[in-house]
C-alpha cells in the first residue's frame, strides 16, 4: 500500500510502573500503518509471556470500552475502527488477577474529507492519492453526489480514478494538475462538469462522457494533450465554455450531439490534429476550431438544425465529405466558400434558400437537389466554383429559372448546367462477393443500398472474417 499515514496517536496514560509495563509496552504500542480502506485498520503487537515471566497473562485491548480483542501469550491483532473520529483504546495486562492498563488516543481519519449537505456527501479533500483510485459511493452512511472545488488536484501520482454512479458534480478544478491520470470514466448520473475539472492532465488518452452530462465548464479538458476523441453520448449536453477542450493538439475526432445551444470562444482552439467532427450546424467551423478547421475531412451534420448558417464551413480546404439531414432549410452565405476539395454535395428536400457566396471559390462539381420546388439562389452563390459544375434536379420540380423538366439538355441555372434524374437514379443496390482465397470464411455475399444523392460517397461495409489475409474480397 503506498498511501500517507492516517493514524494519529497519543499516549495519555503513561505513569505505570516499569517493572511490570515497561517491557510489555516496547511489544504493544499500535504500529504505524499504511491504508486504503475507510474505516483503517491499524496492527497491535503483544507478548504477555514476558510479563513477569508469566505465560498465562491475558491481554484485553477495548476500544471505546468495547472489548475487541483478549488473548494470553505472544501474538497480534488488527485492529479495525468501526468508524472514522476519536477513539480510546484500552490495552489491559491481567496478571494473577491483577490488571494494569494503558490508554492510547487514536483519532481515526478518513482517506476523504467531505462536506454533508441535505443528506448528501461532497468530497472536499483527500489525502495524497496514488495510483488507482475508486472513489466510494457512500462515506459513513451519507450518499456522496458531489466531487468537490479542487478535491484532487494536484495528485501528481494519480494514475485512474473511478467515479461511482451517485455523483452527479465534478466541481471546479477537481483533477487538476493531476499529470498523470491516463484514464477517467464519467459515469451517466454526472450532469455538470465544472471549471478547469480536468485542467492540464495531460496523459489522458481515453475520455468516456457519460449520457447526462449537460454543461462543460470553462477550460474544463484544457491541455489535454494526449486526448485524441471526444464523444458526447445521448442528447443531454447544452453547454460547452470557453476554451473547454483547447489546446489538445492531439485530438483527431470530437462528436457534438444536436442539443448543443451555446459554445464558448475558443472551445476548441488549438486542436490543430482534427479531421473529423459532428456538430450542430449552427456552429461555424472556423469559430469553433480556429487551428484544425481547414484540416477537417468528414462533416456529418446531426439531425436537429434548420440551417447551415453563414461561414460555416467556409476555408475547410480539406473537406471531402459533407453529409446534411432533412429539415435544413437554408444554406448560409459563405458556407462552402473556399471548400477546394469537397466534390459533391446533396441538398436536402426542405432547402428553399442559398446565401451569397455559398460556394464560391469551391471545387465542387455536382449537387444534387432533392428540392420539389427551387430554392431561392444569391445571384453570386456559385461564383468562381468549377465551370463544369452541374446541378441535378428531381425531374419534375420547378422554378429552376422557367426551364422545362424534361431531359432535354443543355439548360442551365445560376450559369451551370442543369441535368434531370428520377428518385429512382439515386438508389443503387451493389453486391459484393467475399472471397477466401483458399482460407476459411464466415460471410456470404452482401449487398450495399447507397443514396447517392442525399448523402456523402463513402460507405462503411461490414467487416471480413476470414482467416487468410490478403484475400479480404473480390468482385
């Protein structure tokens, strides 16, 4: 056990005759301990034998006038405190009937100092922690809910920590500084994680965010440096401070669930390794990842949002892959400005209007509207976009600039050409035959149904199973 002392004794009664005590005593006196438990546990060593060279003298040790132990001749005790606090412990040598005793002050304290309020226990301190630590769910009968302003900071040794599922706080400050806590798990009961919880604890690499988590303190994860993903689970997160996971430049991946109402500057500035994100669309990417946005890959934009609101993805020049969920309504001024790598993009039907700009300085190259109607275009929202740019409208909409709806060609709108497609043309249906390669396998053909209209090219297919590598699949 590496942990502090947590024993405190003081000896009260000392004035006993040396010729009888004074041997025992050298042989009785509680030893210090080492302990992770709550109540401790402290060790207490005899040997009545040498008692006037008695064997038969017994030994009575009470605690808080309780006897806990009683024994004649040489052994030991562990002594387990019941509760943490004062306690009296008295050690008594009977001897021909005769007794004489000691008695020591302990005053037992507990790994966790904490705060009672309602009924409910908050963390407030604790000793110097070590290791791995699990955090009880319960201190003397009170519930514990709360992880308290700064309760393990600086805990340099802290290598993992276990939060039980009754907390429902970790307050301002709580791990910070802890350099080298590697893994923390927050459980589905916590809804707010304050100020700074997490600040600098650079070596965590695995961060799992549990379902009710509602608010994200200022600098809560910042210089996180070794974090790489971040993934908010469920639809409970409303809030996210300032600065609250900058500086992790290591960080490859963050997932933002639609619930998101208010982001704080800077959230994510300086995490310049991001290429892949899923954020609500009311967010622009620019204002969110000051140092990472014109890295980003792959944008799936969660259900929820009406618009892509002006800027949003404007400078991402290493966007391929834009996905849009039905009930968007507006594309914002500058949304894909500048988008150089982002080939393709489907619009969804609820689209009725597209800002200044939107694509300009864009390299994609075809769009497909599944629009029954039109939307509403700035006269400048393709400008200086590809010139073989070709928007694929539903055959059978209207308004694109009174052109007929028949497959006749060439006809434009907002200067590119326009080509006609059916419902029907975005569905294809791709079978893939899996092959061994004269190893085993598990998996017979499988098919693939892409929308190749509404949403993004790429596609995840099952995993092979055979025991031959090289020979995944052909076909």
């Amino acid at each position: 056990m590496k942990k502090t002392m947590m024993l405190m004794l003081a000896l009260l009664c000392g004035a006993v005759a040396p010729s009888v005590f004074g041997a025992v005593r050298g042989e009785s006196t509680p030893v210090a301990i080492n302990t992770i438990q709550d109540p401790v546990a402290t060790m207490i060593i005899w040997n009545a034998a040498w008692v006037g060279g008695n064997a038969n003298a017994t030994v009575v040790i009470k605690d808080n006038g309780t006897e806990v132990k009683r024994a004649t001749g040489t052994g030991q005790f562990t002594w387990t405190p019941s509760t943490v606090g004062p306690h009296t412990l008295t050690y008594t040598t009977y001897i021909n009937g005769t007794a004489q005793s000691e008695v020591y002050s302990v005053t037992v304290y507990s790994e966790w100092k904490y705060t009672v309020a309602s009924g409910k226990a908050t963390i407030t301190a604790t000793t110097h922690m070590t290791g791995n630590v699990t955090i009880p769910g319960t201190l003397n009968g009170y519930t514990v809910t709360g992880i308290g302003d700064n309760a393990f900071r600086d805990c340099h040794d802290l290598e993992r920590v276990t939060i039980p599922s009754t907390v429902t706080r970790i307050g301002n400050g709580a791990f910070r500084s802890c350099d080298y806590l590697d893994n923390v798990v927050i459980p589905d009961s916590v809804t707010e994680i304050g100020d700074s919880a997490f600040y600098e604890c650079s070596y965590i690499q695995n961060l799992l965010i549990g379902t009710g988590v509602k608010t994200v303190g200022n600098y809560a994860f910042y210089g996180c440096s070794s974090l790489q993903r971040v993934s908010f689970p469920g639809n409970a997160l409303t809030s996210i401070g300032y600065g609250a996971f900058s500086g992790n430049w290591r960080m490859v991946s963050v997932n933002l669930p639609g619930s998101v109402t208010s982001i704080g500057s800077y959230a994510f500035s300086g995490c310049s390794g991001l290429t892949e994100v899923g954020v609500p669309s009311r967010w622009t990417m620019q204002y969110l990842f000051p140092a990472a946005y014109a890295k980003l890959e792959s944008v799936a934009v969660p259900a929820g949002p009406t618009a892509v609101v002006d800027n949003m993805f404007s400078g991402c020049t290493a966007l391929e892959t834009v996905t849009l969920p039905s009930g968007i309504t507006a594309i914002g001024a500058n949304a894909f400005k500048n988008c150089t790598s982002l080939a393709t993009l489907g619009v969804p039907a609820s689209v009725t209007s597209i800002g200044s700009a939107a694509f300009s300085g864009s390299s994609v190259s075809a769009v497909y509207y599944l629009c029954q109607q039109a939307p509403s275009c700035a006269s400048d929202a393709f400008t200086s976009s590809p010139a073989d740019l070709t928007h694929f409208v539903l055959e059978g909409s209207k308004g694109w600039d009174g052109v007929a709806t028949s497959r006749v060609l060439p006809q434009k709108w907002q200067g590119r050409a326009i080509e006609h497609f059916k419902q029907s043309d975005c569905a294809y249906n791709i079978t893939i035959r899996f092959y061994a390669g004269g190893g085993s396998g598990s998996m017979a053909n499988v098919n693939v149904n892409a929308d190749l209209c509404a949403n993004s090219t790429r596609y995840t297919l099952p995993a092979c199973r055979f025991t031959r590598s090289g020979f995944a699949f052909a076909g």
